[in-house]
C-alpha cells in the first residue's frame, strides 16, 4: 500500500518542489490540467506590467525598434528552441498552432511539386485535419490527404506521399510517438515529416534536431504556461529556410518591409513566416513563462513527470481496482506527461472530481484526462487526487443529474 506520507517524503526530496511557489495556484485544488491551460507564473505578470507600463506606455511607438517588439518572434522563438532541441535560429513564435500547421504544410507541399499524397494520423487532433485538408486544396494540383491507422505508416508510405503529419503525443490518450524511428522511416519514402508538438513542448525530451525533423509546430499555452490562447511556434530545419515559401505571406515577412514595394520578395531564414504584426503583449507573457526553464531542465521534468504518472497509475489500480482502464501505455518511452481512463461515465465523473477541486478534463467518448505538470505539482497532490477520485467512485456521485449536463467546453 502506497501511504500519504510515502508521498509526502517523495516530495520531500523533490529538487523541482520550490518551483511551485512561482505559480500562482487556488489552495486546495489540485490542478491536473496544465496539459490544457498551463496556470500563471509570477514573471508572466512581471514581464506584462513591463510592456505595457515602460515600453507600451512611455516608449509608445518607439518601441517596435527600441523595445526588440519587431524582432521579439525570433528573440523568444530562440528562447524555446533548447525546449526542442533545436538551434537558436531555427524557431519562431508567432499565430496559433492551426495557423502554424497551415503555414507550415502548405509550404511543405511546395517542395515535393511531383508527389500528392498527404497522410495524417485518423486520431490526430480534429484541427490538424481540418487545416489540412483546407490547405492541400490551395496547393495547385490535386491532393489526397489520407487520414490513416499511424500503426500502418509503414505500408501508407509510397512515392506519392509529400508530406506525414503526426501529433508527436496523442491528445487523447496520451501515448508518445517514436519521433526518431518514424521521421526516418518517412524519410526513407522521400517525403518530409512534420510533427505538432502541443502535448509535447515542455512536457517532455525533444530533439528535432537528433531525429532530422522537417518541421515542427506547438503551441505556448499548455505546459509552457503562456496563457490563454499564447502564440504558437514554429520550427523549420536550417537546411529548409530560405527554400520552403510562406503561403501566407505578409509585409513582415519580406525582405524590406519598410520599403512598402508591391513585389514580395521573403526574408531570409525564419523571419520569412512571421506573415503581420506580433501580438506583443501575448509574447511578454509567454517570454516571461519560459523564464522558468532557467531553474531546471527538460530531462529533471521529464524524471519528474514519470515519477508522478507511474505513482498516478499504481494507486488507481491500488485503491480502484478493475474500475478504469488505463489507456495510456505503460511503457515509459511510449508515455507522454498525461494519464487517461477510461470509463463510461467519464463525463460526470469529470464534474464530479471538478467540484471536489481535483481539474481535469473530459474527452469524447469515455475519457477522463489528467496532465501531470512536475512544475508545479508535487506526490502529495497525486495522492490527494486519487483519494477525490476514489471518493467520487465509491459514493458514486457521479450518478447525480447535475454533473451529466453537458457544456459546451469540455
Ligand atoms: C494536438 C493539438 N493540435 C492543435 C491544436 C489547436 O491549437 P490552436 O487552438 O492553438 O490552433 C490543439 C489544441 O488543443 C491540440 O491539442
């Protein structure tokens, strides 16, 4: 039996416990989806009062120069790219993740003009495959986009394939993809891979560069803490900037914007696929969430994260035995920073454990998704967590009308 205080010496010898104390958190609740919306750290608020109180308010226009504003999608795109394993010049921050995805796949289909095969993952996240399918009908020939099993790449692979798209740690379920094995498998059909780091980024270990990624794209709000719908990012392999064209192009992506010429003519490297203004006040605070990686490191989280998870699973099947099935694998290499059960009154028992102060979410049909942020929680909350649930189970709550309502944001 895994006791409360087996947890609370865990957390004891916790090097990353202090970083809780930069998160702003409601005491008592214990916040299990940062894998949604990540919560708000102290020098978020620094780095916004900042902008808008010196360079918004006192610099005024002077600070698109002064204040790096013009360039701050590169200077943060730099600031993010260890989180990924990529070069400093290699990313870019800027839109939100389904724009990055349409950016990045239609200039991807320019550059296998012969091939026209599109392949996505059929579980992928509904937006990756709607702006996919969108874009692949402005490509200027027919294109097929097969939204396929992602065990049976092997055999989708052929020498019409373009371009895979894969969301590199599944939304729902939380399993993590072999992004070595299939960017090279991808690679070894001639097409070009791209992946959507959202579950991924901050979350755990990435090297695109290591794996030979194409591209990448992910957004800032979930475990980067960015806040509210924060700037996505994008990254580009070295080797593809100044060949891969923006298809949405805009005056500050070009060369010269400030020269207001009517022929577009693109920037060099990943300036070219920042397509209009940067959202300035939504980048301060993303720059001021990712401070926190200057107190710890991918691979300490990455520990983190799994220590939490492994403790999650064993004591659901401790104190809850044969009541949910665990979908997300075991297997620690196949495992993203998210648990997800499955249980046909997932729905109600969401809102069961919302009211009880344990936030998590629900995915259709019959999953109850718990994201596990080693930031800013500790063993104790894990235990704490699964005796809410366990609450929740054995009173059977659940059942009461009240949480079967559905809203409409789950
Ligand atoms: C895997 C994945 N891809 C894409 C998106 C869409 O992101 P956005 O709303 O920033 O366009 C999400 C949103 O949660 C997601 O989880």
């Amino acid at each position: 039996m895994i006791s409360r205080s087996d947890c609370e010496a865990m957390d004891a010898s916790d090097k990353l416990a202090p970083l809780r104390s930069e998160f702003s958190l409601n005491p008592g609740e214990i916040y299990l989806d940062g894998n949604s919306l990540g919560p708000v750290s102290k020098n978020v608020g620094v780095r916004v009062n900042e902008v808008i109180n010196d360079q918004w308010a006192k610099g005024l226009v002077r600070s698109w120069s002064a204040a790096g504003w013009m360039a701050a999608p590169l200077t943060i795109g730099a600031k993010l790219a260890p989180l990924i394993g990529a070069k400093a010049n290699e990313v870019l921050v800027a839109d939100t993740l389904t724009f990055a995805i349409a950016k990045l796949v239609g200039g991807a289909l320019r550059l296998r003009p012969d091939r026209n095969i599109v392949l996505t993952d059929v579980a992928n996240f509904h937006s990756d495959i709607y702006i996919i399918n969108e874009v692949a009908k402005w490509a200027g020939r027919p294109i097929e986009v097969r939204t396929i099993n992602r065990n049976n790449l092997a055999q989708e692979l052929n020498e019409n394939v373009a371009l895979v798209e894969f969301t590199q740690v599944d939304y729902r379920m939380g399993e993590m993809l072999d992004m070595k094995s299939i960017t090279k498998m991808v690679h070894d059909a001639g097409a070009l891979m791209m992946w959507d780091f959202a579950h991924s980024t901050g979350a755990v270990p990435l090297d695109v560069e290591g794996c030979d990624v194409d591209f990448a794209a992910g957004c800032g709000y979930k475990y980067l803490n960015g806040g509210p719908g924060a700037p996505a990012f994008m990254y580009i392999r070295e080797k593809w900037q100044n060949v891969i064209e923006n298809p949405i192009p805009g005056w500050l992506g070009h060369a010269r914007p400030f020269d207001f010429e009517l022929g577009y003519e693109a920037a060099l490297g990943m300036q070219a696929f920042v397509t209009s203004s940067p959202s300035i006040l939504a980048l301060a605070a993303l720059d001021g969430a990712l401070d926190i990686w200057s107190k710890t490191t991918i691979a300490e989280v990455r520990t983190k994260s799994l220590a939490l998870t492994d403790l999650f699973i064993a004591l659901v099947e401790e104190r809850l035995p044969g009541v949910f099935e665990v979908v997300t694998p075991r297997e620690h290499k196949k495992r993203g920073s998210q648990v997800a059960l499955r249980h046909v009154e997932s729905y109600a028992i969401v809102q069961a454990l919302i009211e009880r102060g344990v936030i998590c979410d629900f995915r259709d049909p019959d999953i109850c998704r718990l994201g596990f942020t080693p930031l800013y929680l500790g063993f104790v909350d894990v235990y704490d967590a699964v005796e809410r649930l366990v609450d929740v189970m054995n009173s059977k709550v659940y059942d009461d009308p009240r949480f079967k309502v559905r809203n409409s944001i789950t």
